[in-house]
C-alpha cells in the first residue's frame, strides 16, 4: 500500500521509498521536475526527499545560475491608501534566473496577493535565505507594531510572526534569517529570525522560532550600545555555522542564533576598516570564511579590498586582508568618486555581489560580481535603480529550488 494521504493516490501501490528510488535514477532534475508536476504525492516525495534527489539528479547549471534575481520597492510607494500591486514588493529576474524560473516568474510578485489577503496593505522585504523571503507587513501604512512574516513566493507558504507592539515594539532594527538547511541537523521547514534594535540605553536582540511560534525574551547585548544611525544602516545580517554577521566600526557584531535565545559571539576589536562611505563595505561568506568587501578609492577602474576572518578562531583570530583584489577591466567603465560604487548585497550561496553604479561613473547601472570567476554582468542599464530602494537578493541552492518546485504543484 502506498504510504502518505490517500487523497494522493496515484493508481501506484508503490511505496514511497520505491518511487524516490525510482526518481533518483531520472536523467536529471528536469525530469524530477516534471514527475512532480504529475500528482500531489509524487510532488510530496520529492519535496521531502529534494536533498537526497539533488546529489543523485544535479542541475546542468553552475551554482551561481541560482542567483534568481532581487526584490526592490518602488519609491513613493511606502503608505498606500488603497490596495495596490505598487505597494507590494516587485521581482527583477537576472537572466539566468529567467529561464530557471520559467513561467513561475510572474508568480513571484503574484505570491504577495496573499499577503493583501490578509490585510495588509503594505509590505517590504527585509531580507532573504534560499528561497525564503522576510515581510515588514503594515496596515494602510499604519505602523501599531513590528510585524514580520516570513514565506516562500514561490510556493506561496506563508509564515505570519507575532506581531511586537506596546512595550515590545523596537524602532529600527535590523534582522538575519536562519533556515532548516544550513548544515545544523534542523528540519528543512525550520527557521529562525533574529531581530537587533536599540532600547534607551542598550541594544537588545530576540529571536522568533518556527518551531514553538514565539519570540524570545528580549537579550541585552553585552557590548556598547550601537547608534540608532548605525542601527538604521545594519540591514541584514549575513549567516556563517549558526552567528548572524554585521559590520561595525572596526570590528563585526557578531551572534549566535542557532540557539532559541541569541547570545552575541566575541570579535577581535579591530581589523575592519573605521573609515567608509555608506554602501562601501558589505560582508559575505566565501571559501567557508567570513569575509568584508571594501570599496578602495578608485584608480579609474572598479577595484575592492576584501578581508578574510576564521569564525573557529573567536575573538582571538585576526583578519586576514588581501588589498587589490581588482575586478576585471571593463573598458567602457570609469570611476571618478569613491562614493560611486555601491555594495548592495552578497548572495552567500553563489558569491554573487549586487552593485550600483551611480554619479561619478562613466557607466550607470545595475550589476553583479561572481566572486569565483571575477566575471561582471550587467543587468539593469541606467539611473533606474534611483527609483528603487530595499533592494533584497534572491537565490537557492538546488535542494530548495526542487522542494519549492515541487510543493508549487
């Protein structure tokens, strides 16, 4: 007898072990894929076993081609007074991500309908992790409280947070997203939401777990208070081996959130750079390692300065900088200003960096770096990215893209 609901039966006494067994001897994942699309419980046993069918069935495409796209809002759409598609996040797929989507890409931006569904009017996304998406939801544009959810616009799966309101609303704050899948021997459908905001006289972090449904107690954090401005310029935090990673003046705030209540983690007191421009330095994870892009003043071509930092090594490690660390020659791009370049995110999945192009540049636009073949692609030509603000990358590893492909059936 076949295992699972029978609602899902197939006509096939059999079990689910056998069909996975059989799925893993498909060609490859398109064809995994379009098992999925012929019922819903070959779907199911593909989402359940999408990391097992991802070693045996691999995609016929480099890790950095599952760098979708990115999220972005337009300006002058943040209090809508009525429903409207404008006040909803809005989908740039890369051109990779164009074709690896296919006809989903639209559903992208559909999938927030459900969000207006449930009555609100607004959202903006915050940050991102293999395939799922944090919200900041508001009421008509009404800010009564933080409230958060956390979904996958490719399924549709939504997750809607306690709301943190009275005494328990923070002002600024900045967030990282810690997902079932990153190598913690956690359920695939976990997630944990980290949350950093400042009191009157310290900083606090709290924590939300799928698990229990609940927030923390609110953690004071053991270092100085961080400035409200700087606060307001963490946005989201990169994740490494369960700590959450923001830069600071000199060092990081580092912490621990694969545990239900955060405990910030011990940095060395100096080795980043002190002085910067906003948008010029953007931490990452690459070759297993932490890592901190720095934009160097321009010697008429695009060049960062990258340092490197062991997270085994604690506060007693020190970071390890590389200085010229030069992207390739694009003859047709010079920079005049060092404020002309900047970082918008690392996709820690693909060490894939989004940059900006702006003022001061021979060439404006919209690009991405591939920290592994130094290649530069551009993908929006122009100053429309002016118009955009929270912008929020998009990626998934192989494992995520065939779960949500699977369960979208």
């Amino acid at each position: 007898m076949a295992d699972g609901d029978p609602s899902e039966t197939t006509g096939t006494c059999l079990p689910d072990d056998a069909l996975l067994a059989i799925f893993a001897r498909c060609a490859g994942a398109a064809e995994v894929v379009r098992c999925a699309s012929t019922c819903r419980r070959w779907a199911r046993v593909i989402a359940d076993d999408a990391a097992a069918l991802s070693r045996s069935s691999p995609l016929p495409l480099p890790p950095s081609r599952l760098h979708l796209g990115f999220f972005y809002h337009e300006k002058g759409s943040t209090t809508p007074r009525k429903r409207s598609a404008s006040a909803q996040p809005c989908f740039f797929p890369t051109t990779s991500g164009a074709r690896f989507l296919g006809s989903r890409s639209p559903s992208l931006q559909e999938a927030f309908h459900g969000v207006v569904d449930h009555g609100f009017e607004y959202s903006r996304a915050v940050s991102s992790r293999n395939g799922r998406l944090v919200l900041e939801l508001r009421h008509d544009g009404r800010v009564a409280g933080l409230e958060l959810c956390v979904c996958n616009p490719m399924t549709g799966d939504l997750a809607l947070l306690p709301p943190l309101s009275g005494t328990d609303m923070p002002g600024s704050y900045a967030c990282a997203l810690l997902a079932g899948d990153d190598d913690l021997n956690l359920p695939s459908t976990f997630f944990r939401l980290l949350i950093v905001y400042n009191r009157r006289s310290f900083t606090a972090l709290r924590a939300y777990s799928s698990d229990t449904g609940l927030w923390s107690a609110e953690v004071r954090r053991s270092g100085p208070k961080i400035t409200d401005k700087k606060i307001r310029e963490l946005g989201h935090g990169v994740v490494l081996r369960g700590v959450a990673y923001w830069p600071l003046h000199f060092t990081a705030l580092a912490v621990r959130m694969d545990k239900p209540e955060p405990r910030e983690v011990r940095m060395p007191r100096d080795g980043l750079p002190g002085y910067y421009v906003h948008g010029g330095r953007l931490l990452g994870v690459s070759g297993g390692r932490l890592c901190c892009l720095v934009v160097i003043p321009p010697g008429h071509k695009l060049s960062l300065e990258i340092r490197y930092f062991d997270p085994s090594a604690g506060d007693c490690g020190e970071w390890e900088w590389k200085p010229n660390f030069f992207m390739p020659p694009q003859k047709d791009i010079k920079i005049r200003h060092l404020t002309s370049t900047k970082l918008r995110w690392f996709h820690d999945r693909s060490a894939i960096v989004l940059f900006t192009l702006g003022r001061g540049s021979s060439r404006q636009g919209t690009f991405t770096f591939d920290m592994e073949s130094r290649e530069i692609n551009e993908l929006v030509h122009g100053v429309g990215f002016k118009q955009w603000k929270h912008l929020v990358g998009y990626e998934m590893d192989q494992t995520a893209y065939l779960a949500s492909v699977a369960l979208s059936h």
